[in-house]
C-alpha cells in the first residue's frame, strides 16, 4: 500500500488543540461578562492607553457581532 500511495508510510498525528480551539474558553468568558467588563474599563481608567484601546474594541459593533459568530464556530468544532 505504502508503494502504491508513493508515501514513506509516516505515522498518522493525534489530534491537537489549535489556537482557535483554545480561544474557546476565554470568548465565551469575555462575552459572559461583557457588560460588567465595558463598565469596569470606563470606570477604572480610560486615561490608560491599553484600557482605552480595550474598551474601544469591546465597544465595537464589528467585533461583538465577529466574536458572537466565530464562538458558535468553535463550539461546533
């Protein structure tokens, strides 16, 4: 069979977790607590650079809608 195919015959790979298999837990996460998220960013500091740009991508439409859609995807997975 190993001719036939013209392979070497290597060993077929365990199935391993992805990168996007393991955004899995924490999509879910950010997307339980978003509101209490979004309030705390506004609440604690938007003078922060990061805690500005954090907030403006959790407050993007785009991005809500993305991580709605893309977590049904994984799940599926």
């Amino acid at each position: 069979m190993v001719k036939f195919l013209e392979t070497k015959g290597g060993k077929i790979l365990h199935n391993m977790k992805t990168q996007w298999t393991l955004m899995l837990a924490p999509t879910k996460r950010v997307l339980q607590e978003y509101k209490i998220l979004v309030v705390k960013m506004v609440n604690d500091n938007l003078g922060n650079v990061t805690t500005k740009n954090n907030y403006e991508l959790l407050y993007d439409c785009d991005i809500i809608l993305g991580l709605t859609c893309v977590l049904r995807m994984m799940e599926a997975m």
